[in-house]
C-alpha cells in the first residue's frame, strides 16, 4: 500500500515537471508585454543589475545606422537567439534568447538613439519565469557590448 502511494506520487510529481517544461518551451512570447522602452536609470558606464535583469547604456561614436548593423551581427551570432518585435534599423528591436537545456526565454530590448555625432544605446535583458537569472543577461550585454567595442570606437 505505501509503495503504490509513493509510486503515484512520483510519477505524479514527474507529470507536474514535464508540463511545465512543456509549456516554458510552447507558452507564446507576451510581446505586448515585453516590446517596450527600456527602463531609465542607467547611464553610459553606470549599468543597473536586478534581480532577473540587466540595464545597462553605452555611448558609441558611431552614427545610428552603423551601430545597428554591427549590433545585429553581433546579436546575429549569438546562440538561440531571434529577433521578436521591433528593429534595430528602427531604433527599438526585442529579442528572445532561450536557454540551452530547459529553453527558459530571456527577453532583450534594445534601443538606438542618435547622440551628438554618435550613437546611445540601451540594452535591457531580463527573465521571463523565476527570480533569478544567475547573471546571465548581465554576461549577454556585457559580451555584447564588448564585442561592440572592439571594433566600434565606444565612448
């Protein structure tokens, strides 16, 4: 008797596991939800981390359209990541990353505004389920940015 109890509810309680990873991978992306301007209280060099976010705003002396371009090849190469809503040609471009194992979506807008002769960028990543991200869109803007840098004369 107590071994027919324990095998219910363990296949019970693995039942419950699979639906949910079912629907991480199969629920609809809320874009009205997350294609939106980034929040404000960052600066260039001053990044804000939360909890299951990053915020963080960059300068580069590169005019609009160009950082766009060498945005979305940059973004263009990262791992299962497609572009959601939005471009960056238009200055407002979401993304959705998902995770390699479990497919959790990771959501990052971007936003590109002329800035003098340059260019500013804002990049908000942050999770959809949960309360963590154990830093994961922190490294995501942060290699972004990198990347940018490199080649992009950033301010």
């Amino acid at each position: 008797m107590m071994r027919s109890w324990l095998v219910n509810t363990l296949v019970l309680v693995l039942l419950a596991v699979v639906s949910v990873l079912v629907y991480v991978r199969v629920a609809p992306d809320p874009v009205a939800l997350v294609h939106v301007v980034p929040p404000a209280g960052a600066g260039p060099g001053r990044p804000v981390e939360m909890a299951g976010g990053y915020l963080a705003v960059e300068r580069f002396d590169l005019p609009p359209p160009e950082l766009a371009r060498r945005l979305g090849a940059v973004i263009g190469a990262e791992a299962r990541t497609r572009l959601l809503a939005g471009s960056l040609e238009a200055g407002l471009a979401t993304y959705v990353t998902r995770s390699r194992v479990f497919a959790f979506p990771d959501y990052t807008t971007v936003r590109i505004e002329p800035d003098g002769a340059g260019s500013r960028v804002t990049l908000f990543g942050r999770l959809r389920y949960g309360r963590s991200d154990f830093g994961v869109n922190r490294a995501r803007i942060r290699g972004w940015l990198v990347q940018l840098g490199a080649g992009a004369g950033s301010g």
